[in-house]
C-alpha cells in the first residue's frame, strides 16, 4: 500500500530559489510504486498552491501560476491537505510531510510547529531543534556546556546598536578581522567579513537588513569541513568532507554561483581529527534534540589543528552540489534509500 506523502518546497525566506533546487532530488529519486506525492510550492509571498506540473515547471517557476490552492490543516482529526480548485475541494489524507525549506518560515520551527499541531510526522527535526539550530547565537549557548570550541562572539541587536559601544568589544574581545552573520539567515546569506571600524559598521548594516539580531565572530583561519549526521536517538555521521572555496570565504555566490567551488568528500587529515569532528557532529546533534538529519559544519583551524564548530543546518540543502547527500551516499546509501529512511524516521518519531 503507498504512503500518502506531501512534499512543501519554497517558501518566504532568502533561500527560496536554493529549495526549488533541492525539492528535485526528493521528487526524482522517490519511488512512485511506494508513494503518493502531492507536491506543494510556497511563494515567496506566503502563497501555498499545488504544483501539478513537471520538474521543469519548479525551474521555470511556471508553477506560480496555479490556480489551486493547497493548504496543510492544524486540525489533527483530519490530517489532510485541503486542496480547493474551482470546481471542487478535496481532502488529501497525509501519512508524512517532507519540508524541504531553508531558512525562516521552514528550517526554524515554523512549519514544524503547524506539522505537530496535525500531529502529522514530518521529515526533519522538530520546532526546538529546527528553531535553536537556524538562531546561531542560541546555538553557541546550548553547544557551550559541550566543552566543544567555538569561535569567540558578540551577539548584537539591532534596536540597541551603538557604533563606538561595539567597536570598542570588538577590538577587546575579538580583534580584526572579523564575520559578521544574521543570527536567523542560512546559506551565508548576509554574511561579511569586517576589517576595521568602518567596514565593521557596514557589515553590521547588510546583516540588519535579514535579522535584526547579528553575529559578530572572531576570524578562524582553517579548513572548512562538514559531517553528515542522521538518526533520531540513534545517530550515525558521515566521513568528514571539505569545502574548497573559490573565494575568500564560502558566501552564498561562492556556494551556487561560483563553479570553482569544490568538495571534498573524504578530507585528508589524522584520523584522531577526523573522529573528534564526527563525535562532535553527533554530539551537538543531541544537544539540540535533532532527529533525522542534520549537516553540522567546523573549521579545522590552520596553526593548531584544533577542531573549531562553525554552525549546524537542520534541513540542509539537496541540491546536485550540495554536500549533506554527497556524503551519505559516499557511505553506501543511494539516494532513493536516504530518501525512504528519513520517511521512516520521521514516522518512527511520531508512533
């Protein structure tokens, strides 16, 4: 018997053309003699309309164009999309949502609060894990108590902001050069480096346009690599994979836009790092109370070699270069089988 499965993609956040990107992967490696899928795609304006046309039609963005809206209940008696066309309204019965959204409105509790209320299981972790984990200063205070390095910050808020107050912590905490990150903003969107007082209020200004609450972290000088982890109170990480930006930093141009950019999916280093890193993945990866799947992200710091945590992303991207499902099928797992474990878990979660 098919399980009844609703795949959301798109959504109100920075990272809505990102999502279009990976909800392709879902849609292409999931076996339609096991499930029935009802694909829903949110706008940019918060539209949810139900996206009857092809792969090609979520390129091109044609599915804008719908006319049938499609809309997941709170009502947990029903646990059904209401699908309303002109002619007719139909329920669809849900066995498992797979939110496929980044950044806000979909990887930071939103949708995940409106899943539990269906008491509908849901890919992916759940409202405090997806909510702390997309706020990357609440993140550093739940993985402190880890004894886990971290790269030294300051938090700042946007309607208490004062240009002399926090040059003067900056350059006694931190030192230049500095990031300064929206501590609610993924795929480094907004994300700069400062190198004095001047760019420093710059950055800080780009960063207040996507979060009124901002990151100001110390500059590590090292690697950039990333773990795969998966399971709910069983966890397994991936080998560690490295990213070979083409620019300075791994910005979101760099990431997507720049094909210079590479990855590695198993980074040369002492194994000792490497199991220190996968340890961490898993956990921080508690810590938070992920289940299913997160990619947790560190920095191996060039003159030490120490294993610094850089952020964790609940629901991190699919699409053809991201790293997370590169590095689960690098462990044996083929897509179409990652895709078929997440729904169990998340199923499993729910009973």
């Amino acid at each position: 018997m098919k399980q009844n499965v609703v795949v959301i993609f798109g959504g109100q956040s920075t990272e809505h053309d990102i999502s279009k990107r990976s909800v392709l992967t879902f849609l292409g490696y999931m076996d339609e003699n096991s499930y029935e899928v009802k694909v829903v795609g949110i706008t940019r304006e918060g539209k949810w309309l139900l996206v009857e046309g092809g792969m090609e039609d979520i390129l091109s963005g044609a599915w804008e164009k719908s006319n049938i809206s499609a809309t997941l209940l709170p009502d947990a008696t029903l646990k059904s999309l209401l699908i309303q066309r002109e002619e007719a309204m139909e329920y669809f019965k849900v066995d498992v949502v797979i939110p496929v959204l980044h950044g806000l409105y979909g990887e930071d509790g939103s949708i995940q609060g409106l899943l539990k209320l269906a008491k509908i299981p849901f890919v992916g972790c759940g409202v405090l894990a997806s909510a702390v984990s997309m706020d990357k200063f609440y993140t550093k205070l739940v993985v402190e108590p880890l004894g886990i390095r971290q790269a030294k910050y300051i938090g700042v808020y946007e309607e208490s902001y004062n240009k002399e107050t926090i040059k003067e912590k900056v350059e006694n905490k931190l030192g230049y050069p500095v990031f300064v990150k929206p501590s609610n903003a993924g795929s480094s969107i907004g994300v700069s480096k400062a190198i004095d007082k001047a760019t420093l209020h710059e950055a800080l200004l780009n960063a207040f346009i996507h979060d009124r609450k901002v990151l100001i972290e110390e500059n590590i000088q090292g690697r950039e690599v990333e773990c795969a982890v998966i399971g709910n109170l069983e966890v397994k990480a991936s080998d560690v994979g490295e990213i070979l930006s083409a620019d300075e930093f791994y910005d979101f141009d760099s990431k997507y836009n720049n094909p210079q950019s590479k990855t590695i999916l198993s980074a040369d280093m002492p194994e000792a790092t490497r199991q220190q890193i996968r340890e961490a993945a898993i956990a921080i990866f508690k810590a938070v109370d992920g289940r299913g799947l997160s990619r947790v992200d560190f920095f191996i710091e060039n003159h030490t070699g120490e294993v610094v945590f850089n952020e964790i992303n609940t629901f991190p991207g699919f699409t053809d270069i991201s790293m997370y499902p590169m590095l689960i099928e690098a462990e044996g797992i083929t897509r179409s089988e990652l895709i078929d474990h997440l729904i169990q878990l998340a199923i499993d979660d729910c009973v």
